[in-house]
C-alpha cells in the first residue's frame, strides 16, 4: 500500500535522538561470519516482524562494515544481552574492551555469544534501503531460550537496569491479550 508523502519538515536531530530514547528497548548483538572468522555488532534496532512466517528485522547503518558481510541468503544471530553482559555492548559497538575474548559457539555457521538470555539465528530474505540504514528482514531458522536473567536496557542513549519490584508486579492481562 503506497501513501502519498508530504515533504519531511526540517526536524533537529538531537531532538530526534532524544525523543526517540524515551522509547526503551533491550540490546543485542548481531553476530556473522567476516571472512569466515566471527564478527558483531551491537544494536536496539532488533524487531519481531511477522509470527506466520517468523520474520525478524535487524536495521544497520550505511556505515557500518556489517553491510558489507551481509546479503541475501546470509545468515545472522541475533544474541540478547544481559545486565552481566554490559561489557558486550560496548564492545561491539566499536569500544573493543582490552583483553575480552568471546568464546564464541557455533549454529548453523553463525557464532553465538554464550552466556545471552536468547539466541534466534534467520537467514536474510529481503535487504529495504530506508535512509541512512540498511533493513535486514529475515526468516528464522533456530531459536533458543535461556533462564530468565535481568536483560540489558537501552534508555534515553544509556545502558540501564530493569528494577524489580519486590514483590514483583505481574501485569498478566496486558500479556494474554497480545
Ligand atoms: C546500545 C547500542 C545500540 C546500537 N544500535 C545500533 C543499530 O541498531 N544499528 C546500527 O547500525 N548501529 C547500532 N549501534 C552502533 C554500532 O554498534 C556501532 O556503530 C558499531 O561500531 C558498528 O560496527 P562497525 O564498527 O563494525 O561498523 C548501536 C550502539 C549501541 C551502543
């Protein structure tokens, strides 16, 4: 469906960082193979698409040498951090922390990050050029779960934690009707 599109008004783009900070996510990283040795990025842009197919989204910057490792048919993991995996994120977000070594397994060819609350390898079916930013939707090929860890959470442009609290607040009927 195609809509008619007014001209984009000028907008500040620190405001749009910000506004667009207020929304929380978790953080990821996307793993891959860079010349058969593996590799990763770290990244929020991680969505769910479609259940029937399963069909994930990971969007990347223009500049980013992942770009250039990652095509149609290609395969990616996507590993979500944990609070204890802080450290991760930054680097593989280009702040590469002296003396980290990941131990990286394997599935399907991809490298996993051990240690992640949930790993979804998926397999790039479709590349959308959308601004600066690459969108990678693919179709998941394997799926696994950890116990459930305090994640990591990405707010107004900082790492945060997930405060529970005690007793913990259940919203069950927001989740049942999803
Ligand atoms: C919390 C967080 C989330 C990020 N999300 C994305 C993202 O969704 N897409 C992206 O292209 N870069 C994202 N980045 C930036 C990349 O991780 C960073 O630019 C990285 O160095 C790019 O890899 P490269 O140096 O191999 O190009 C994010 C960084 C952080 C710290």
């Amino acid at each position: 469906m195609k809509m008619a599109v007014s001209p984009t008004p000028a907008l500040d783009s620190r405001m749009f960082r910000n506004v667009m900070g207020r929304f929380p996510t978790g953080v990821a990283v996307v793993t891959f193979l860079r010349e058969g040795e593996p590799a990763g990025i770290t990244v929020n842009s991680f969505l769910p698409v479609s259940m029937d197919p399963p069909l994930v989204l990971v969007s990347l910057r223009r500049e980013s040498s992942a770009i250039h490792h990652l095509d149609v048919g290609d395969r990616y993991a996507v590993n979500v951090l944990s609070e204890a995996q802080q450290s991760l994120g930054a680097h593989f977000a280009g702040s590469p922390v002296a003396g980290l070594t990941v131990a990286f397994s394997r599935q399907q060819d991809v490298p996993l990050i051990p240690g992640s609350l949930a790993h979804i390898v998926a397999r790039v079916v479709d590349v959308h050029e959308a601004g600066d930013h690459f969108l990678y939707i693919a179709a998941v090929e394997y799926l696994w779960q950890g116990n459930e860890a305090q994640p990591l959470i990405f707010y107004s442009g900082r790492y945060k934690q997930l405060h529970a609290h005690d007793p913990s607040t259940h919203f069950d009927d927001v989740l049942e009707s999803w």
